[in-house]
C-alpha cells in the first residue's frame, strides 16, 4: 500500500472540494438487538468493554466463554448519517440510463442533506475468546476476553455540496475543517474483575468492577488537526488557507510503503500480528439492584495508544491566492500548499474510544398470572468523550424490551435509539437460551428490512455463549 492511497484519505476532504465500542460502536448481538441498551441489561461475558461490575450480578452460572463455535460473535454496521438509498438513487442513479438534471428545488433539498456536515462509516467487532468464572459470591467474578474493533468514519463538510451544486460564487467562503477521517483495527486483552458487597445496605444487591486492558493497534488512519477554508472575491480572485495535519501507522504484516521510504515490508498475514501501536486502557463500573430495579453506570476505554511502528505525519499547510489561472507561479503554490508534505516520525499518540454510561432497567413482569412469560424494559444514556473510531461526543439515548413468552420459545427484543451522531434507529433481534448454550441474532437497524430504501445504515449481528 503506497503513502499516496493514505495520503488521499486525507487530501479528499479537501481535494473533493475543488472535489463493544465507544458510545455508538457495534456491541454483541443481545445488546444490539435491544438498540444497544446494554448498560444494566448485560451479565456475565457480555458485561466486558460495557460495565464489569455487571459480571458478578444477574449470573448464576459458574463457568461462561465464548468462541468460534458454534456461531462466531460478529457484529457489522455501515451506512452514513445524512443520505438514505432513496436519496443516492434519485439524486445519482439518473434515468433509465440517463443522467438526472436537477432543478433548483431538488438542489436545494440536496443541499439540505449536508446541512451541518455528514458522517460515512463501517465498523465491525469480534470477539476471538472470552470466558468468565464466578467460584464464589465472596471471591467475585472473573473474565478475559479477547476482542477486535475496526472500523473507520469520514465527516464530509456541508460546504461540499453547496460548493459543487452553486459554483464558487463571489462572496462565499466556504469551511471545509468539518472534514476529520479516523479509522482503526485494534485488539483488547481485557481481564476484568467484580465483586458484590453486601455490607451497602442501600440496595438488595450492590457491586464494583473493573477491566484492565492491554491494546493492541494494528493500523491507524486519522486526521490531528484540519483548518481549511477558501472564498471568491469581488474580482474574482481565489484566496484560501489549509491547514491540515494527519497521521497513520500500521503493522509489518500489511506491507505499507511510503514514497518518503526506500523499504518496505512484504504483506504476510498472521492472526496474532505484531502491533504497530501498543497501549494500556481500563474500565470501571458499579451496578446495583433493589427489588425489580437494576441501576448501573460505567466509565469504559480510558487510556491511550503509543504508535510508533511505521508511523508517518501528513502537513499541508499554506495561503492560496490565484487573480490569474495562467500564472504559472500561483498555480505551483496552490498546488504545494494542498498536496503538502509526508515524513517518517518516531510516535504519535492516540486516546481510546473513552465513554461515560448509564442505565436503568426494570422487570415489568416475571411469572404473572394475567400476562405470559418475562418482559424486560431498560433505558440507557451514552456519552462519548472523544471523536475516536466508535465514539460520538453527541449524548445517544436508547430504549430496550426484552420477552419471553413461554418456556422453549425464543426471546424477542426490540428497542430504539436516537442521536449518537446517527440519528433515529429501530432494532430488533431473537435469541434462543438452551441452558447450556446461547444463540443471538440482530440487526441495530430494522428499518433496512421493512422500508430498505429509506434506510440510511445497515447492521448485523449474531453470536453464541455457553453456560456451565
């Protein structure tokens, strides 16, 4: 992979012009399928990177893990926040094989979607082990997990659109530091303990947790710093400024070869590749029950990332003026202050996706008379800290319900989520418990199957846990 495929990740915002995670990152399939509701709602294996204090509650069993078999826990998303399907087949698709002239009001009503900007994302999370022992009320719970999450988002500035359908008209200047690019593939060594304490007498049953982290990042992708704008003056004059900083660092086992560097390394994959980046991070949590309340708040992916194998830095920096296209000497320092420069750098350090959480949940009914089987209702509030890859520093809020009919019949949950960066979401998902297995199956995102044209994200999860 050349520097200059990384460096376009980075020059497009600008160029484009002329042309288990975060808050909102993907979770295991049980938690998706409630709308990622999860904060007091998880137990056991499915409480690691969520609130470890979950493991000791809501777990009778003593011994959890999960692997490849018989389902792999999986979960995938992509999609944007601004366009829908509709929208990029009527405003794109042309017809019947033709192109599509816009009129002014559906300019307008495109413009429209990039108000404020928009954000294009894909991300994916698996877990390769977990497993999780509780010996004793006494002892506590433990667990280690080993998780990946990749994933990448690119905010696209609102200025794009308005540049591309009304021209650069005299007068305007156009913004363009909305534009950010992060994306990732890190691995978590999480070992996490919890404990229940019976001496607070406030609620039936209280505990603490807490998750240590080794992380191991295999690739990075992001922008540091990004102050671009440009605008037309009364004579027709061009002037503008960039201001851009990125950074990337990745692994021996991709083959990644700079054009500033005469080495490079041949692609060789491994599942256990050694790391462009290592870092240390941890998790804590309280949790705690009074009657059919459950109440929980968790602080998760605190700590950093030190990159430093391959490590490069990307500038672009400098003023543009051209009054006179001919004029080869503007044209030449236009050109250099956008493609900027490239170098090899020691390290670059990054945070992790670092999230405050807080959820409520509550069993409606369990064994009543007048209604069938167990509902579960929960509510949850996530707020990242930081842009980070799964992180949304936008407050998401999510509702989640939980029933089981009857014995042998398969949970059924749904739940709704709004804001996050993403907006509204429907979920929806079935799980099947077996006693000694677990079987999930979900999607964030029901909309995509009964309205799929109207949808604006896609995701899909699935996974198993055994039980002893």
């Amino acid at each position: 992979m050349k520097s200059k495929l990384v460096y376009f990740l980075f020059v497009i915002l600008y160029s484009t012009a002329n042309g288990q995670f975060g808050s909102v990152g993907v979770v295991d399939a049980r938690s998706m399928s409630l709308a990622k509701t999860y904060t007091a709602t998880t137990s056991g294996i499915y409480s690691v990177g969520i609130n470890p204090a979950n493991l000791s509650l809501n777990n009778d069993y003593l011994v959890q893990f999960s692997t490849v078999l018989p389902v792999p826990s999986v979960s995938l998303g992509t999609g944007s926040n601004f366009i829908s399907i509709n929208d990029i087949n009527y405003y794109f698709g042309g017809v019947n094989g033709e192109p599509r002239f816009l009129t002014e009001r559906d300019k307008e009503e495109l413009n429209s979607l990039f108000d404020g900007g928009g954000a294009v994302f894909a991300s994916v999370t698996t877990t390769l082990f977990s497993a999780g022992v509780k010996p004793d009320k006494k002892i506590g719970a433990f667990a280690f997990s080993i998780y990946d999450y990749a994933g990448m988002r690119v905010n696209i500035p609102g200025a794009l659109a308005d540049l591309a359908l009304s021209g650069n008209a005299i007068g305007r200047k156009f913004d363009l530091s909305e534009g950010d690019i992060k994306g990732w593939w890190i691995r978590n060594f999480a070992l996490s303990y919890s404990r229940e304490m019976p001496e607070l007498k406030l609620f039936d049953n209280f505990a603490a947790g807490v998750t240590l982290k080794l992380v191991h990042g295999y690739s990075y992708v992001g922008t540091g710093k990004n102050v671009s704008s440009f605008s037309t003056g009364s004579s027709a004059e061009l002037t503008g400024e960039t201001d851009l900083v990125g950074y990337s660092s990745f692994s021996d086992m991709m083959g990644v070869k700079y054009d500033f560097d005469s080495v490079s390394t041949q692609s060789d994959f491994s599942l256990f590749p050694s790391p462009a980046g290592t870092g240390f991070g941890f998790d804590i949590g309280f949790a705690a029950t009074l009657k059919e309340w459950a109440f929980s708040l968790a602080l998760t992916d605190v700590g950093l990332i030190k990159w430093d194998k391959n490590a490069a830095e990307f500038n672009s920096f400098g003023y543009l003026y051209i009054d006179d296209i001919s004029n080869e000497d503007q044209l030449d320092s236009a050109k250099e202050s956008i493609t900027g420069d490239s170098k090899k750098i020691d390290h670059f350090y990054t945070g992790l996706s670092t999230a405050l959480r807080v959820g409520v949940s509550r069993m409606l009914w369990e064994g009543a008379t007048k209604f069938p089987g167990s509902l579960l209702l929960a509510f949850d509030y996530n707020q990242g800290l930081n842009e980070m890859p799964g992180n949304s520093v936008q407050p998401r809020f999510s509702i989640g319900a939980e029933w089981k009919p009857m014995d042998y019949f398969p949970y059924l949950r749904t739940g709704f989520l709004l804001g996050g960066g993403l907006g509204f979401g429907w979920a929806f998902g079935l799980g099947v418990d077996a006693g000694l297995l677990e079987l999930h199956f979900a999607t964030s995102d029901m909309q995509s199957v009964v309205a799929p044209n109207a949808t604006k994200t896609l995701s899909v999860s699935f996974g198993s846990r055994w039980k002893f």
